[in-house]
C-alpha cells in the first residue's frame, strides 16, 4: 500500500501489504515533507493512521465517512473533528484522487472517464445506467499483464497496478460527477472490477479497495453487487474466496485449452480443468453462489453449436450462469463479432440444457466504452504495442 511521508520527525505505524494480503504495522522514522493520501487506507488502515499521529482509533470510522460517504475532501469541513486535529491532519495528510481529463457521454447514456494519474499514466471507468441498477466498471491496472488477443487494453501494455487510491478513487469520482446526493438512493449501485488489468494479480490493494466499497461507513455495498472477474489465477482465487468472496466473474472464452491457450493465453499455466475446479471450490461455502462465467462470441471461433453443447459439459458440475458478449471490434483486431443469428442458436443450446445465459447488450460502443475496448493511456514497459505495431506493418 503506498503511503506519502511528512516532515515532522516522528513514529508511527503505516500499513503495508503482506503476504497474507492483511494489514500489518511498521514503524520506521520519517523525515521527508510529503503526505499521507488518505484514499490509500481502508477502515483497518485508517486506524493505524490515527494510532500513529497519536489521536483515537475511533477517528478512523468518521473520517472514512467523511470522505467515502459524503464526498468530503476538505477537512475543515469535517465538523465531529476538533480543530487541532482538522489542523494536524492539513499537516500530515491530503484526500488527492487523480485528475479528470476527459469525460465522455455515449448516445446510450453510458459515461467514461479518463484519469490521469500521478506518474503521466491514464486509466478508464465506466458508468452504465440501466433502468433498476447502475454500475461502474473500474480498473485494477494500468494496462494488462495477461495478452489476452481479443481485447483493446491487453494490446495496449502494461505498465504497474494501481494503489487503493486509485481504484477506490475511481467510485469516488463517479458518485462525484454524477452528482450523488449521500441522503439519497444510490446513483452506482454495483461495482465490477472488469475495467483495465487482471484485478488478481493486484490482490492487496484491490482487496481494501473492495473492503471500502463493502463498509456501511463507505459506500455500504452488498458483496453480491460487488463483482471481480479474472482469466483464472487459481491459487488467488481461493486466497480471494478465503479473505473477501465477493461475486465471481470468470473470463471463460473457449472450450478446450487448445483454443483458450490463443485467446487467454494464462491458460497454459491454469488450464480450463484446473480453473473449473476452483469455481466450485468458489461456490462451496455458499449453496446460492454462482460463478458468471464471461464467453465473448467471436465469428468462426468459438460460436458453433458444438461448441455451446461442449460448454454445457464443462459447467455441469459447476453453479453457474454464462454472459454471452457480442465481440467489440478495435484497431488491429483479427477477430470479429459472431452474428446475432450464431449468437442466438449458442444461447438456445445453452438455455435448453438449464444453464442460466444472457447475451450482454453492447454498451458505450461509440466512445470504445464496452467490453473489452478500455485502453486508457499505458506508458508500456512490455513494449506489447511497439511489437503488434511492427507485426501489423510487416508486408
């Protein structure tokens, strides 16, 4: 977990990440002159803070009210604080999430934003109204580690994972712009960690990013509104199921490893029976917990007949219900969408077998707002973009 330093010399405690994906303290001096960005803590964080510039633990609960609950980022204006200690926090601490740079608006109402961060980089979050919910669709990382050939932010890079600052900013911005009343219904209703990276392999920070978002002092959301989808990172999977089990997305795609080992090419450290085995261990705990698994319909690739009856095979012994995505195209793509035609004799194989299937409406499309589309701004220390850029060229 980053923390940001202040001058006074003194010793506290800071919470840091470990291997256990919990809260620890160190305490070490401090001497530089920057401060703590208070978006980096959760609730048991928070407490630690307090704890360290010796005031009461309690403290914690009011200001991450303040900040998630109420949008506060003047702490002046925290009004159940003392005034010496509204004046130490102005010392010691700041509420800084990045900065807005473009915010767009589809003909379908969707909503995307672009931040910029701290070190130049830019990630997406988008908002997509619906007529019951509204959910925002938020970033883990900064570009993608995983490759995966049929999406926009894989081609991009990768370049690092985010802070909890900057994931749980990122609900905090939307709530922001599009005018949250905190006395009134929520405006984001549901969170799902399926903007850009594999929110897996960020693990620590995604989780107290997900521990505020579920605090009744934050933004109080149900763990079955919350969602976290992943190409199959098993053994993280089971960490996620033991420490926060949220609601499970998995990034499916294909029937046989063969196929999944060109389009999700984790497959080949995870293959498809080791990933099926750990969504049922998922789902063990919970008899009404079911896995959605994500399956993007691309033309002549993975939509035939018998490949829909080879995915009713592989789900019958897992609780779980499929979205089916019509592919988004984007530059340099090999691939294209399945017809509507391909997509509705798939579904009504699956259908027919029982499995609960849904064909996700495309959404934001005209601003590169859907699925599979979010590419934001990647500084790529892969050089993932530079090498598909020389293939594309190549006579």
């Amino acid at each position: 977990m980053n923390h940001r330093r202040w001058h006074d010399r003194c010793t506290i405690p800071v919470a840091d990440e470990t291997r256990h994906g919990r809260t620890s303290l160190l305490r070490f001096t401090l001497s530089t002159a920057e401060k703590t960005n208070l978006l980096n803590l959760d609730r048991e964080a928070m407490q630690a803070f307090f704890i360290g510039i010796g005031d009461k633990p309690f403290r914690a609960t009011q200001v991450v009210q303040w900040i998630h609950q109420y949008g506060v980022d003047n702490f002046d204006a925290m009004t159940n604080l003392s005034k010496e200690l509204r004046a130490r926090l102005k010392d010691v601490a700041e509420i800084r999430p990045p900065e807005i740079v473009q915010d767009q608006v589809a003909a379908d109402g969707t909503r995307k934003w672009l931040l910029r961060l701290d070190d130049g980089n830019c990630i997406e979050t988008v908002f997509i109204p619906e007529a019951e919910r509204g959910t925002l669709c938020v970033s883990s990382q900064v570009g993608c580690t995983l490759n995966c050939s049929f999406c926009s932010t894989g081609h991009q890079g990768f370049n690092r994972s985010l802070t909890v600052a900057e994931i749980i900013a990122q609900l905090l911005v939307a709530n922001r712009a599009l005018g949250r009343d905190p006395k009134a219904e929520r405006i984001v209703t549901n969170v799902v960690l399926m903007g850009m990276g594999e929110p897996l392999l960020n693990f620590d920070n995604v989780v107290s990013a997900i521990r505020l978002m579920l605090d009744d002092y934050a933004y109080g959301l149900s763990r079955r509104r919350v969602t976290l989808s992943t190409a199959g990172v098993v053994p993280i999977m089971d960490r996620l199921r033991a420490e926060c089990p949220v609601s499970l997305a998995v990034s499916l795609h294909a029937t046989n490893d063969r196929l999944r080992d060109e389009l999700v090419p984790l497959n080949r450290k995870y293959p498809i029976h080791e990933l099926l085995e750990a969504c049922r261990r998922y789902c063990v705990d919970s008899p009404r917990t079911r896995v959605t698994f994500e399956y993007v319909m691309l033309d002549g690739v993975n939509d035939s007949v018998d490949q829909a009856h080879e995915l009713v095979r592989l789900l019958s012994t897992v609780p779980s219900k499929v979205n089916l995505i019509p592919f988004n195209p984007f530059p340099q793509t090999q691939y294209q969408r399945s017809s509507q035609e391909a997509i509705d004799r798939f579904r009504d194989v699956l259908i027919a077998a029982g499995l609960t299937t849904i064909t996700r409406k495309t959404r934001g499309d005209d601003i590169d707002a859907a699925c599979g589309q979010l590419a934001g701004r990647v500084q790529d220390r892969t050089r993932r973009r530079q090498r598909l850029m020389a293939r594309t060229i190549q006579p």
